[in-house]
C-alpha cells in the first residue's frame, strides 16, 4: 500500500523526499496523475483537487500540511468517514508563537506609529502603558492560541481569551460562547484572532467586532482569511476606531497586486507566512501517526468533522 502526497502549491521532491526518510521502505507517490487509487492507503495533502480523496477507495486518513483542514473539508465528495487529521508539529507551533509575540509587541510599543513618524521625519516619543495595563485578547485557545498565551503571559500582559466552551484557564480571563463575544472584544486593545475557520467563525472579524473594541484596539489576523470582512476593517481604520492591523491570511491568496491592504498605512501585511510547514519536522510527525493508525491507536490531531476543528 501507498502513501500518496498531494499538493500543487508545494515541493513535491522535498517532500516526497522527507516522507521516504520519515517512514523507511514506505511506498511514497506523488500524483495524482498515474496513481492506482486503489493501492492508497494514506495522503498527505494541502487543498487537494475536488473529489481526489474520494477517488482512493482504500484511503484510511488524510494529513493535512497545515494546523488547518477548512482547505480539506471544502470538498463536498470528501468520503463522510474518512479521518482528517491536522498537523501538530511542535516547529509550527514555534514559529506562530515568534510571529505572535512579534507583532503583539510591535503594537503594545506602537511601532506602526513610529514608522509613520520616521516617513515624515518626526521625532517624537509616544507614550506606552506598562505591559500588565495592556489587554491583550486571544481567539481561540488550541495547540498554537496556548502556546501564544503561555508566551505572552511572561511579558506581564493583561490576558483574555475567548473560546467555543467555558473551561478551566489560568493565565488570564476566560469568555465562552456569543454571549461572551461582546464582554471580550470590550477589553481588549491588542486582537489577535487564532481560531479555525468554520460556519460560526467565518466573518467574526466584522464591523460589528470592530465597534466592540476599544477605541484606538489593533487587530491581528494569522489564521484564515475567511476570519475577516476585509471592507468593515478598511471602514474601522478609516473612521480611527481602530488604529492598526496585522494580517498575515487574505481570502484571496496570494493578495492582489490592486489589494488596498498593500498600500494602506495602518496594515502591515506578510504573505502567510507566520508558520511555515518544513518537510522533515512536518513528516516526522506524520509518520508517527501513521504508525499509531496502524497499530489501532488514536491519531493526533484527528479533527471533529461536526466542529470542524
């Protein structure tokens, strides 16, 4: 049986490579064109082809590339039991929390701010709470929102994190549900959004969420673009409800050369970017679930297609 790699955005040698280094003697394809669909037993796959997965009529699970799987669960002939796994690979998680604790500093010290003065050749200082004064709020409180939160916390911010359901927390305050949306959104000045993208997330970055802040909040956006409603943000930076955002997803991929987001000076923008999947950590992980698969354990990471996360 097979191990089929699929992706049209990503090195197929590199990573056809680290999966044969990962899983030694493993047959491992890339395709789909040429594949006997039948002898496919595992994919390993980032926004595979409409209907590809269903096309292997022995597939066990497929791994996704990323922390996400809304790429994965867009395809309507996606086989109604087939286990989608997403990635937890400890390199990612570093890396999303580097790109955090950057970019909620770069705003808590208010470097947007000074750019602008260094353009027009002001000097000038601005001032800047202690960090135990500035509210900082998470969405979402997975693998990579809690490493976010442990990092953040050491720096003496102010923590909340909004999340589906009420659960123990120690690091800060925790809001549960819609009813706890507003309640969160009303003390945070630092925004950042980490949850997975499913129905109820989609558009959660509105006008409506805007006008919960804060005046003067800044938004931080590193986990789908479908999170935002990319006109109410240019409407809240516009009206100075909100005096920055940081995006590192876009609903349209890679971001238009005629975006207004490039040219906007109150949004710094980073081609997705803030975690990056490296084939030889990412496929150490794989492989280790493939051999749980196997052995008729639980696979880590396996996703609840009900929540879709």
């Amino acid at each position: 049986m097979a191990i089929l790699f699929l992706s049209e955005t990503d090195p197929v040698d590199e990573w056809a490579a680290a999966l044969a280094r990962a899983l030694p003697g493993e047959d491992v394809r890339t395709g789909p064109a040429g594949i006997d669909g039948a002898s496919v037993e595992f994919a390993v796959a980032w926004r595979p082809p409409a209907g590809a997965l269903a096309a292997l009529p022995n597939l066990r699970a497929v791994f996704s590339l990323g922390a996400g799987v809304d790429h994965v669960l867009g395809d309507p002939g996606l086989p109604a039991n087939l286990p989608v796994v997403r990635l937890i690979d400890p390199d990612l998680t570093r890396q999303m929390t580097e790109w955090v604790v950057m970019n909620v500093l770069r705003h808590h010290r208010a470097m947007p701010d000074y750019a602008a003065q260094q353009a027009e050749g002001l000097w000038r200082e601005i001032a800047v709470p202690p960090a135990r004064e500035r509210r900082v709020g998470i969405m979402g409180l997975g693998v990579l929102g809690g490493a976010a939160a442990t990092a953040l916390v050491s720096f003496g911010f102010a923590l909340a994190a909004w999340v589906r359901s009420r659960r123990p927390w120690p690091l800060g305050e925790l809001f549960a549900g819609q009813e706890g949306l507003g309640p969160f959104l009303a003390r945070t000045d630092i925004l950042v959004c980490l949850l997975p993208l499913t129905a109820e997330t989609r558009g959660v970055l509105d006008g409506w969420a805007f006008a919960a802040l804060p005046p003067g909040a800044a938004v931080i956006n590193t986990a789908r673009g479908g999170h935002l409603v990319e006109a109410d943000l240019i409407a809240a930076l516009e009206s100075g409800k909100l005096s920055a955002a940081t995006l590192d997803v876009f609903a349209d991929e890679p971001l238009p050369p005629p975006h207004p987001f490039w040219r906007h000076p109150r949004i710094t923008v980073t081609p997705h970017v803030a975690a990056v999947t490296r084939p030889e950590c990412a496929a150490r992980e794989i492989a280790a679930n493939i051999r749980r698969c196997r052995a008729g354990g639980p696979m880590r990471g396996t996703v609840d297609r009900r929540r879709g996360y």
